[in-house]
C-alpha cells in the first residue's frame, strides 16, 4: 500500500542538527585566521615561512574561536596548544596570540574564575616562551606586556562575568517580585470575597430571620387575629423588599464594566442612620427595642459606618432568634474620640454561643470587621440577665460633627 504522505520520510526533527555558532563568533575566526595567513606570508628572516603545518596550525589556533560560547574551555585549550606548537616549530611566534586571547576572554566572562585566571596564566607562560624564542628581546619588556596584556584581558572578562551574574540575580529578583505581587492579587481577591461572604451572611442571615419568625407568627394567628398576621406579613413584604435592595447593592459591586459599558449604579452603603429602622423592624417581630443616642451625632467614614450597621444588624438578629421574651437596647456613643456601639438584651432564652447566630461564625464574622478598622467587639452575659455586645471604633480626626 502507498505511503499517503510519502514526504514524512524525510523530515527530520530540527534539533537533530548541530546548532550553528553566532554570525560574529565565525566572522571572528575567519578574520583572525586570514589576518594571520596574510602577515605569515609576508618574509620574516628570523622565522619559518608558512607551510602546510603553519597553515594548519595558523588554523587550529584561530578557528575554533567561533565555538567560543559553546566550548570556551576547550576552545581556549585548542587555540593555546596550537600556538604554543607553531612558536616551538619556529614560525612567526605574534600571529596567533589573537585567538587564544578571544578565548580566554570567553572562559573568564563565562565559567568560574579560577578556571579564567588558570587561563590566564598558562596563555601568559606561551607569551613568555615566544620571547624566550625570539632573539634580541628584553625578558623584562616581555615580561611586563605578558602581564599587561593578559590581565587586562582577564579583567574584561571578569567584569563581564559579574555583570551577568547581576544581571541573573535581578531576572530572579524581577521573578520572584512578579511571583509576589501575583500572590498579592491573590489574596485581595480572596479577601474581597470574604468581605463579600459577610455581607451576604449579614443581610441574609437579619432578613431571613425576621421573615421566618414574621412567617411562624403569621400562620399560628393566621385565624383568630387577622390584623397581626396582615401585620407580620407587611413586616415579612418589608424585610424582603430591604434584604433584596441590599443584595442587588452588593451584586452590582461584581460586575466590573468592560470596554465603554456603563459603571453599575453604586448605591450609598447602610450605615448608623438606619439604626432606627432596624428598630422598628424589631418592634414589628415583637421585640421591643429601644434606640439612645449620647453625644451630638457625626458622619463616620463610610468604612466604619457600615462595619457599625453590620454589627448592631447581626447583634439584633441574635436576639430575635435566641433571646426569647426580651427587650432590646440599642445605644450609639459618639462621644470621645472612639465610637461605640453596644446592643444589650434583657432576654432569658436559650443559652447563646457568644451570641452567635450560625454556630459561631457570626461572632467571628463581627470581630474581623471590628478588627479591620482597628476596633475590638466585646460580648458576652449580661451580670444581671441577658446578653450584651459593644463595638468600639477609633474614629480619625477631623471627621465632621
């Protein structure tokens, strides 16, 4: 049967090919190696004129500089071999000093130092060892320059060397900033969506309440007291129609607006001002609350305002739901410069777990709000009966009256 695709025979995978070296690397060798063949051919008395074996050693210790960054060890090994072989032979001893010199800049810019002043020193003996073959030459003269010109370009590959490593250090430093502020954004989120959570706790769980206990007062008086169960459900019509308010104000902070859409409407937060209307909430499910205000009252940061409405709001439900036959106070501190919030109950029913109205998150939930803002909530028994909380608020200065 034919092959249908007769042309996957010959694909190869890419990286079954060697990697060709840089442009410049091989522009390098190629330069370095005609440069010397051009000098090398020109007659010098004292030397050997090029042959085959100059020209291939001539070779050997140039162009091997174009695999300079993949094999600077070797590179370096290869180009200072062939250097000193061609000086020992008797050929022109300066025409290829240029690629060991290329090389040992590469092995100290890119592997451990010793490995570079190793280098070094070793390409410096050959330089030393041409002058000792050279005749008529000052040992001090070519002492000085081996010293000179091999340091200096030890030093070059050095700086390069630790400017790359600078250079890794602050990629890893930009990474792991990257990673930080990642993880930041992560746990905004998380955290807006347990402030979130605690509005929908707050305003579920208030409504809710007041509506089952308005709904089982309702059906028990449903036939021998028409008007309270017309009332209880006006109260249950109320609380749906606020609940409900409340939770379109809360959704409408989720739909972030894309492109040129509209903002949502943002609706102003509750705050201490609807207190009373909480109040009368509670009178409507037959607890009689009381509302005391001490102090000329003041606005309060939206932040606090709201965290001080949530509070009395769960505070209230608790005692809707756990304290029985009771009466409720409400009472607002402005003054100081703290705020204070303290709802108490005089009520005898079931033992509260500290007042919590879902098996101890609501406290909870209280005490991180209260905490947020750099408050404490503080609840517990009342001595004589009851069960009491207080929020207090540090208010900033300059907040008006």
């Amino acid at each position: 049967m034919p092959d249908a695709h007769p042309r996957r025979r010959f694909a190869l995978p890419l990286s079954r090919f060697p990697q060709l070296p840089p442009l410049l690397d091989v522009l390098l060798a190629v330069g370095y190696t005609t440069m010397a063949v051009l000098i090398g051919r020109e007659e010098h008395a004292e030397w050997l004129s090029l042959d085959t074996t100059g020209y291939l050693l001539t070779g050997l210790a140039n162009l091997p500089v174009a695999f300079r960054r993949r094999f600077p060890v070797g590179v370096v090994i290869v180009c200072g071999v062939s250097w000193l072989i061609f000086i020992a032979l008797g050929y022109f001893p300066a025409l290829n000093a240029y690629g060991s010199l290329v090389a040992l800049y590469t092995v100290t810019a890119e592997r451990p130092r010793w490995m570079g002043v190793t280098s070094a020193v070793a390409l410096a003996g050959v330089w030393v060892y041409s002058g000792v073959r050279t005749p008529d030459s000052s040992m001090a003269t070519v002492m000085v320059m081996a010293v000179v010109i091999f340091m200096a370009v030890w030093k070059f590959g050095d700086n390069a060397r630790k400017l790359s490593l600078r250079n890794a250090e602050l990629a890893a430093v930009t990474e792991r900033l990257h990673r930080e502020q990642a993880d930041r954004a992560r746990r905004a989120v998380a955290d807006e969506r347990m402030r979130i959570a605690g509005e929908l706790h707050d305003i579920v769980a208030h409504h809710m309440s007041v509506i089952a206990v308005q709904a089982g007062t309702a059906g028990y008086v449903f036939d021998s007291q028409p008007e309270t169960a017309r009332s209880a459900l006006s109260v249950i019509a109320g609380a749906a129609r606020e609940g409900n308010e409340e939770l379109r104000r809360i959704l409408s902070l989720l739909r972030a607006p894309t492109g040129n859409a509209a903002e949502p409407p943002q609706e102003a937060a509750p705050g201490v001002e609807l207190v009373e209307r909480l109040a009368d909430r509670m009178r409507a499910a037959g607890v009689l609350t009381e509302v005391e205000v001490l102090g000329p009252r003041r606005s309060l940061p939206a932040g606090l305002d709201l965290c001080a409405y949530r509070v009395i709001q769960e505070s209230l439900t608790n005692v809707l739901k756990h304290a029985g036959e009771a009466k409720a106070t409400v009472t607002l501190d402005f003054r100081g410069e703290a705020f204070r919030a303290t709802v108490a109950d005089d009520g005898s029913g079931a033992a509260r777990d500290d007042g919590d109205s879902d098996g101890g998150h609501g406290l909870i939930g209280m005490r991180e709000r209260a905490r947020l803002y750099g408050g404490s909530l503080q609840a517990g028994p009342r001595p004589g009966g009851g069960f009491e909380v207080t929020l207090t608020l540090p208010v900033p200065q300059g907040t008006t009256a």
